[in-house]
C-alpha cells in the first residue's frame, strides 16, 4: 500500500491493485490539490477508511466482484464520501452488469489503457468544486456550442431532424447523426413530458402522448445545446424541474424492458445510455435537471471501448 | 441529404414491403402483417434512419403479433439505427430472420465512412466467428475496416 501522508482533512482514496495505474490515477487527482490515500484492494481500503474522510472513492472496476463491496460502500457513505467512481478497463467489461446492479456507483469511467485522463479530472474537479452544469466542460476550449429552446412539444421531431442534417452538414458520419437523433429525441421526450412535477410530487405529463401538442411556458420551456470539438459530440438538454432523483438514473440505466402501456416506454435512459459514450447527469434538485450525452465522433475506434461511461452529479443543498 | 426524421412510408414492390423514414409512435407496424402473403411477410429496411422507444415498442408490438398469428418475418437490408436496436433490445428481435443488413466501415486510406450491405447468409460462419466481411472502398479502392465492435455489433445474430 501506498499512503500519501497523514492528511485527515477532505481527502480522495484510490483502490486500485496495480501500482502502476495507482501511481498514474494519484497523479491526475494529485492536480486537484487533495491529499491521496491509496489501498491495494477493498481489505484494506476497508481498514483505512475507518481513519478517512474521503470527499471521493475511485475503485478498480474488479473490485465489484469482491465479497465486501457492499461493506465498502457502506463505510464510505458512513465517512462522508460524495461519490463512488469506479475505473473499467478493457478487459474488465464482464463487471459491468454487477456494477451497474449494484446501484451504488454514482460514476463509473470505461477506459481504454491505460487511463482515460480528462474524463477523471472533470469528474473530479466536478465533485471537488461544486461546479456541475455545462457541456463545455467535456469539450475543447472555444468549442461552439449550439443553442435552442424548445418552447412546443411538437418542436422535437423538427429539432431532431435539423440537428442531424447539420451535423451532417459538418461532415460526420450517418452513424454519428443517427446516434445523435435518438439521443437528442429520448432526452428531449424526457425534458418535455417526464420532467414536469407538480409540488406533490406528481409527474403530470408523464402519461401524456408522446405527439400531442403542448404549448412550453416559461417554466417548462426546455433547452438544447450541441456542439462537437472533433473527439466528442456533446448533447445538453436541461429542464427547469430538478425532478429526476440519483436512484431513478440508476435504476433506469439498466432497464431491459419496454413498457406496453403508457405515455413514454420507460427505455429513454437507458436507450440514451446505449447508444452514446458518455452519458453525464447534473441534478440540482428542484431547480434542474442537466442531461448531457457525448458521442465519440473518432474513427476508427480503437481508442474506444465497447461500453460508455456515465456521471451522475448531485448539486449540494 | 435524406431528411433523416421524416415519416415513414411504406411501398410494396412485389413480394417486399418497402419502409422507409422513421419508425416512431405514429407507424402502426402491426397492421403490415395484413399484407403477409402464406404466412410470410418480407420487409426491406434500408430506408429506415430513425427509431425512438416509442417505435422499439410498436416493432416489439408487431413482432409478438407476428409470431402470434404464425407470420414468419424476414428482414432484408437492416439498416443500421435498427441494427443497433436489435442489439440493444432483445426482444426487438423476435423470431425474425435476417438475410442481410448495413453495417460501418471506414476506409483507413482517405477516411472515408460508409454503411455497406453485408449478406447474413452468404457470410454466416464469417460473422459467426465475429469476423466482418473484406469491403473496398468507393472512392479510393483501398481496404475498409469494420467501424464498430463485432462482438456487439453482430450480437443480435447470435439468437
């Protein structure tokens, strides 16, 4: 095991088992300026915590498999952790169900070897700082981004459409387009129809049909951002509710089953989630609900993974 | 360009039922198996660019009525937004049999991507083997490589 010190003040701990990627992931978080604590494997991450205040937990993807996971989770929680951020490698990709299942992840990174450097720097300055919403976060400085307000229901088909034509016209892919029409249809459905909660906490466009009108006042006027830096594509939509909970993301990100009935067919998340790279929530709860999905617009892929990332970041009261 | 959100259209050419646009809640797919011919309905996908959850349960919708009423489906030309379907979504499937469908291909030479037709019969133990088919490319001749993942891209012919 590796320690950094005897810092008990906020601090981040790494679980990884392979000193070479503890030594790398303590470099990138080593920028943030927090203390880094490092254990070999959950055992002693276990023992250590009890002595740690850990703002932040990034594990190993492999340690999902560990009998005391669920132990682990607990004392972090119990220590004050705000996020549990697990690393999958490449080879690691059979632990995604149990993570996902787990229902405890808050973020989980897919990275190709042997560290996919940006995407845990903004993770962890999103945490450390406080500082959640944009999509510009996850694109190159002076990236343009695009910006709309859907203000009617009916605006979704017409938006969708025009926003793969242009990113057509910008020279990428029909896959590229096509992942970004259900992509921006699915978060726009979600905005428009799943979002809006009344002060009982009734969700009353839910079971509206999908292609009805509905005129979007001010307050359930929905807003869409796009844009591409040449790595990734970046979808924002936002809805002034704040309505969508941690659990409800993680509970819908695994859902297989198509509903039969209703307004929506429940799959908006968890389609969203399958067909991007990168799907990143930024919850302030009762004020809004910032979605952003970003599409790896490289080719060929071997600097992908066959699996996607995914954040999902609580603004403090 | 196509426009890429447009409505569906459904046109029959022979003994196939041509569909093209998107497959959202408006497009009724289970009123095309009125049109299946002893038993057996024939669909040309290429046209489709678009699926949201809404269509995925119409699709599921008409595959179970499909196999309901003994209909065999035969799906020709997939094109590649319900390919993904297919594989996200097991139950998009049914019991319907896939002789061909466009995958992505990119062309390491002068970088240029396309969707290129791949024959599921003729090509069966290749993509069983997760081995995608040797595709040229258009504009410069050069040997394309395969876009995606195999082993997600060809799950949905593993049932």
């Amino acid at each position: 095991m590796i320690s950094s010190g005897r810092l008990r003040a906020p601090s981040i701990l790494i679980v990884h088992p392979d000193h070479k990627t503890q030594r790398t992931v303590q470099r990138v978080l080593g920028g943030t300026g927090y203390g880094i604590d490092v254990a070999d494997d959950l055992g002693q991450a276990v023992r250590l915590i009890a002595h740690l205040e850990p703002i932040l937990v990034v594990l190993d993807g492999s340690a999902m498999a560990a009998p005391n996971i669920k132990q682990f989770f607990a004392a972090a929680k119990t220590r004050g952790a705000e996020a549990c951020m697990t690393l999958v490698g490449a080879a690691q990709l059979e632990h995604m169900p149990r993570i996902l299942g787990l229902g405890a992840v808050t973020n989980l990174l897919v990275h190709p070897m042997p560290l996919l450097g940006e995407e845990l720097t903004i993770t962890a300055q999103k945490l450390l700082r406080s500082d959640l919403f944009g999509a510009e976060k996850y694109l190159l400085w002076g990236t343009r981004l695009c910006s709309t307000t859907l203000t009617r229901a009916s605006q979704r088909a017409h938006l969708v459409g025009e926003l793969a034509e242009q990113i057509r016209t910008r020279g990428q892919s029909a896959r590229v387009a096509s992942m970004a029409m259900l992509v921006t249809d699915e978060l726009l459905s979600n905005a428009v129809h799943n979002a809006p909660v009344d002060e009982r906490g009734t969700h009353y466009r839910a079971e509206l049909a999908r292609d009805a009108e509905l005129e979007l006042d001010a307050r359930h006027e929905v807003g869409l951002r796009w844009g591409c830096d040449g790595r990734y594509l970046a979808i924002e939509v936002t809805d002034p509710f704040g309505s969508l909970e941690r659990d409800t993301v993680l509970r819908a990100l695994v859902q297989n089953d198509v509903k039969d009935s209703g307004g929506g067919a429940g799959m908006g998340i968890a389609l969203t989630y399958r067909s991007c790279d990168h799907l990143v929530f930024n919850l302030a709860p009762g004020k809004r609900t910032e979605v952003i999905a970003l599409i790896d617009v490289r080719y060929p892929h071997s600097e992908r993974v066959p699996a996607s990332s995914y954040n999902v970041f609580v603004e403090r009261s | 360009m196509p426009d890429m959100r447009g409505r569906i259209s459904i046109e029959p050419q022979g003994d196939v039922l041509v569909i093209q646009g998107a497959i959202d809640k408006t497009a009724g797919l289970t009123a095309l198996l009125e049109q299946a011919r002893d038993r057996r309905l024939v669909l040309d996908l290429g046209g489709i660019t678009f699926i949201n959850s809404l269509g995925v349960r119409d699709w599921i919708r008409m595959q179970a009525a499909a196999q309901r009423g003994g209909i065999a489906v035969e799906l020709r030309r997939v094109a590649e937004p319900l390919v993904h379907q297919l594989n996200m979504i097991i139950a998009t499937r049914g019991a319907a049999r896939v002789t061909s469908f466009f995958a992505p291909y990119a062309c390491d030479t002068c970088g240029r991507e396309d969707s290129l037709l791949i024959d599921a019969i003729a090509h069966a133990r290749g993509l069983s083997q997760l081995e995608p088919p040797a595709m040229s490319c258009a504009e410069c001749g050069a040997q394309m490589v395969f876009n995606d993942f195999p082993e997600r891209y060809f799950s949905f012919l593993s049932v």
